[in-house]
C-alpha cells in the first residue's frame, strides 16, 4: 500500500532494478514483467521468455518497454497504478469468495455435525422406544409423588 502512495506521488524511479525510499523497497523488475505481460505486440518468443522461463534482465525489459511506449516514468506509473488497481478489484472477489465459501462451510459442518447425532437407522427404533420407556417413567413417578403430596 505505501509502494503504491510513493507511486501515485511520483517518487518511485525506474533507473534502477529496485527502488529504495526509507520505509519501503520494491523490485522494479517486478513491476517491469507485469506491464511487459501487458503488451499486446510482443512475439511469440518474447511471451514464452516472459511466462516461461523470465530470464529477461532489468536493461532488456527497459528496452521492451520503450519500444512499446514507456518511455516516460509517468507512462510506466499510470500504467502500473492501473495494473495494481485491476489486481486489487480481483483480490477484492476473491476474498469475498472465499468468505462465501467459508460461511457456507460453516454451515455444511454445523449440518453434519447435527446429521452426526442422528442414530443410525438401526438403533433408532432401540432409541425411541427407550425414550418412551423413560417418559413413561417419569410421568408414573410424577402422578406417584403427587399421590403421595396429597394433591390426588
């Protein structure tokens, strides 16, 4: 974030392949891949050394760059300050998927856990007639202890 305030204020320089300010660092041959992805002219050969193999050294990326219009740093800012926001909007999805599929797998698990205490079908008829036999119990205990209350 303040890699890309330093941007957006013009202080970062792309002379060199990092750039150095007091609070922060950053490979500009990073962010010299990322627009040199974005150029539509390249040839084959230069997408394959771009996504393949990135051996491109900071003076070759320099020269690719220029030679598709970023001559000037203020080119390669506002083209980057875009890059960032478009990757930034695409973190944002993501990360509002994934917090849908995490409530979503809260849910599912608090399901299964409820299936979970479900007896299984063989025990259910031994379950329920325990719980009747209980009942039972309980309310001829209760009629009992009002007897002996008085109260019938």
């Amino acid at each position: 974030m303040a890699y890309i305030q330093c941007l957006s204020k013009g202080e970062v320089t792309f002379d060199k392949p990092e750039w150095h300010s007091p609070n922060i660092s950053s490979d500009i041959i990073d962010d010299f891949y990322m627009l040199a992805k974005e150029i539509p002219s390249l040839s084959k050969e230069q997408r394959e050394r771009l996504y393949c193999t990135g051996d491109f050294t900071f003076d070759e990326l320099q020269v690719l760059l220029k030679k598709n219009g970023y001559s000037q740093p203020e080119a390669i800012t506002e083209n980057l300050l875009e890059l960032y926001k478009k990757q930034n909007l695409g973190l944002e999805r993501d990360i509002r998927i994934l917090e849908e599929s995490r409530r979503a797998n809260t849910e599912a698990n608090r399901l299964f856990s409820m299936l979970g205490m479900v007896p299984e079908t063989d025990n259910t008829d031994k379950v329920l007639k325990y719980e009747r036999g209980l009942q039972k119990s309980i309310y001829q205990n209760l009629i009992m202890l009002k007897k002996l209350q008085g109260l019938f």
